[in-house]
C-alpha cells in the first residue's frame, strides 16, 4: 500500500483544559510551530492510545508531532 503524503510539525502543550459540564472530555491547546500566527494553536481531545490499547493523557508541556496526511487523490503536484 502506498503511502499518504504527509507533512509532520513540532508542537508544544500549551494548556491542559478541564471541561466544562459533566460527561465532557478533557482536551489540549497545543501550539504548532512552524505555523502562521494565527492559525498556531489547535485544541483536541486529550485522548491517546498506546500501541498496547491503553488509554492515555497529555501534560502540559509535553512535547508533541501534529501530522497532516492526505489521500494523494487530494494532492497537486508542488510547481517549482
């Protein structure tokens, strides 16, 4: 199987969000380096899966990889 095109950044945790009503999830800010200002700062669940299946959480300040991928049916060729 061939692989997706895929472009990996360095992030940082920034802050770790308790929610805000019951039965909510938890989620993290990370702040993507590399990316322009405004667009720097994504919030997910704060949610991992180890390869063994066990869930797990992030930290703040914990260094993290955002990866993008696309089917390359999504994908133009980059002209010189």
């Amino acid at each position: 199987m061939a692989k997706k095109p895929r472009v990996t950044l360095p992030g940082t945790v920034e802050k770790v969000i308790k929610p805000s009503e019951p039965g909510q999830p938890e989620k993290v800010q990370i702040e993507i380096e590399g990316a322009d200002e405004m667009y720097r700062e994504i919030r997910i669940e704060n949610t991992l899966t180890t390869e063994d299946g066990k869930q797990t959480q992030l930290k703040k300040g914990s260094e993290v990889d955002v990866t993008v991928e696309a089917d390359s049916k999504a994908t133009n060729a980059k002209k010189e």
